[in-house]
C-alpha cells in the first residue's frame, strides 16, 4: 500500500484538475439567484432524465449569508450533483443545506470553507469526491446518509475541529486519509458494511515528516473487527514509529444494540436550530457505542436578533417620551389660555378668542334659522299649520292628501 505522503502530489494535481474543469464549466454556466448551474440532457442514443449540475455559488462583499439552502430543482429540473470546486474557498458560510435530490458531491466541492460548521448529508447521496470538505477548520459535525457508498481520499483532511461523525450505514470504501487530521477526533463507530480503508482514513495527523496517532483515539465496531484492528495493513506506518499500533478497538456483541435503543443513555444538543426555510436537527454522541444519533427539530427559531429586539425597545422609549413632551406642551398652553381669559375679563377687555368664538355662535345660529324656515315653509305648503304657525285641525285630512300628492310628485 502506498504510503498518503507520496500520493500527495497526485492529490495535489486533482485538486488543480478539478478547478480547471470549474473555470472551464462556469464559463457556458446559467444563474439562478447566487448559483450557476448547468442542465444535462439525453443526446442521441441516451434515455435519462435532464438532470442539473450546481457548478458555483456566487458571495459579494457585501453578503452576510452564512446559511446556504441548494435548490432540490430549478424549473421543474431536479438538482442532482454539486460539481468540483462550487463552494471552495467561501469563507462566510458556516452551513449547507443539501437537497435529498443531490447523489453526488464532486471533487473539492465545498474545499477550504473554513467557518463551516455543521455537514448533513442525505441518504440520496452515494459518492462524495477528493478533498470534497478539505480544509473545514471549522467543521465539528459530519452525519453521513445511509445511501452513501464511497468516501473519496482526503475528503474531509485537516478538518481540525471534527470531533462527531457518523458514517451511515452503507459505507463500503473510505478512501486514503479521509479523516486525516482530525485531531479532535477521538471516536469512530465502524459499521458493517465497510469493506476498505485506506491508509491514514482515521486516527492519524500530520507530526513533521511523519504521522502521528491521534492520543485516545479508538474504533467501535459490531462486525469483522479484525478488519479495523489490523493496523499494520490499515495504516502502512512504520512499526518502529512511536504509537504505530496504539489503537484501540471496541467491538459491539450482539447483545449491545447500535442507538436508538432506550438503554442506551444520550444527550442531545442542537446543531442546527429550526427556522422556516429547513428543519433543524439534535445531535449526540453515545455513551456506550459512540455512535452519533441524531433528531429532527422543528422548533421555529426565534430569528430576531438582540440588535433588533434593542431597537424596538429604544424605539418604545422613545415614543413614551415624544407622547409626555406633548402632553406637557399642551396643558401649558391650556393653563397660559385660561390666565389669559381671566386677565382679559377683571380688566373688562375682550377675552382672547371671543370675536371669533361669537362669529362663530353666530354663523351657526343663521344656519339653524334658515333650515327652520325651510321646515316651517314645507309644512305651510301641505297645510299642516297656517301662516300664524299653529297646526290647522279642519284641514288635517287635506294636510294628509297634499302631503301625498306632494310625495308622488
């Protein structure tokens, strides 16, 4: 078996490889907000479905997105690969959100995004390229899906911070130094369906010229432990080399169940908070087989930020106070009014206001005095009361008639 310092080269030449095929594809790429993507279909002979390849993602310098939700389809085209080198070097995203569309995440897709923090994979995907996470510094949590078969080499290297990972259910190959550098990462849980493992893939970090064992770190497995305890094979380090063989290998019997059992005590936390564009998601490390299990979490997150609940606060405050100010103002000048009026009236002069307020009573009286005459006028004319004003008793019945009469007309 090689050993992962001579393929470094090789890896290198990939990574180059497969941000020469980015630029190239980018370039007769479509956009779709802050993504380019480009759609495959069938040519002559082919039957499948067109199917869209995510090739870039877009981030200004004025961007705060910190979340990125990829489409699951666009135009009623389903999204089923992300390509080499669409997310490297994104430094603001600390999340991906990926579409149970997605089977394949390409070579370096999401390489030296260094504040992401949290990698949920779907059971839809099945292969996930060369140095895909490389270089996540900030990566804690990594939950594979069950669909998931391969695990290219070097795909989550020197992701510094890992310390969970879940490799599913169905992983058969995890290629050369896989997890290499992930010093944080003290616990594995092998499932049984693995069938190869590079060298270096856990439980190794970079030591000069040399790799070192990560201290503590330790395989948990409930089949074919021999396969993860044969470390010679498993790692091609040097015997001689302090800590070659220092691994330790949990095997699970049959009686101890892989999580989800009740005996089985764990302590869930969040790692992604619910909000109303995806569901979140609880996360815990198991204490008897270290495997990590994880929840739904449909809790709506409260998305205002203290900055905003502040603000509201401040602006409240500050109405409260316009309201007093105003208030104050006008009982002032109530109270400067009335002295006023008093004043005026010892001194036997006009009270301030009173022409206008008796042009006013004036105005008002005309106006009822020409609606009474009109009344008065109407009710003459049905012969309801006479010209000295008083109601006509012999005449009522014609009252009543000319008041028809008058109604039909």
């Amino acid at each position: 078996m090689k050993s992962l310092s001579v393929k470094k080269v090789f890896l290198a030449l990939a990574v180059l490889a497969a941000l020469f095929a980015f630029v190239t594809v980018t370039a007769c790429a479509e956009d779709y907000g802050n993504f380019s993507y480009t759609t495959v279909e069938p040519g002559d002979g082919e039957d499948f479905e067109p199917y869209i390849e995510i090739v870039s993602y877009k981030v200004s310098d004025e961007s705060t997105d910190t979340v990125v939700v990829i489409p699951s389809e666009i135009e009623d085209v389903p999204v089923t690969k992300i390509c080499a080198s669409a997310f490297s070097w994104k430094d603001t995203l600390t999340e991906i959100i990926i579409p149970d569309t997605v089977t394949v995440i390409e070579n370096a897709a999401f390489y030296n995004c260094p504040d992401l923090k949290v990698v949920v994979i779907p059971d839809s995907v099945t292969y996930i390229g060369e140095s895909a996470f490389q270089n996540c510094s900030s990566l804690e949590y990594v939950l594979l899906g069950n669909g998931l078969t391969e695990i290219g080499d070097i795909a989550f290297k020197d992701c510094s911070s890992l310390a969970y990972l879940d490799l599913g259910d169905s992983v058969k190959i995890v290629g050369d130094g896989a997890f290499f550098g992930c010093e944080s990462l003290k616990n594995v849980y092998i499932p049984a369906s693995v069938e190869e493992i590079g060298s270096f893939a856990f439980g190794f970090i970079q030591n000069g010229n040399v790799e070192r064992v990560v201290d503590g770190f330790a395989f948990f497995t409930d089949a074919n432990d021999a396969l993860y305890a044969y470390n010679n094979r498993y790692s091609a380090v040097d015997p001689e080399v302090s800590g070659a063989t220092s691994f330790t290998v949990f095997p699970i019997t049959s009686g101890v169940k892989v999580c989800g059992d009740d005996s089985h005590s764990v302590s869930f936390a969040t790692i992604r908070p619910a909000t109303d564009t995806y569901e979140g998601l609880d996360a815990a490390a198991c204490s008897v087989c270290h495997k990590i299990v994880t929840r739904p979490n449909t809790d709506i997150a409260n998305t205002n930020s203290g900055a905003s609940e502040w603000t509201t606060l401040i602006l409240s405050v500050i109405a409260i106070i316009v309201l007093v100010i105003l208030a104050v103002l006008y009982i002032k000048k109530s109270k400067k009014r009335r002295a006023e009026a008093i004043a005026a009236y010892q001194a036997g002069k006009p009270v301030p206001g009173q022409e206008e307020r008796d042009q006013l009573e004036a105005k008002a009286a005309a106006k009822y005095e020409k609606k009474r005459e009109k009344q008065l006028a109407k009710l003459k004319s049905y012969g309801v009361i006479g010209d000295d004003l008083t109601p006509t008793k012999d005449d009522a019945d014609k009252a009543k008639d000319n008041k028809k009469t008058a109604k039909k007309k």
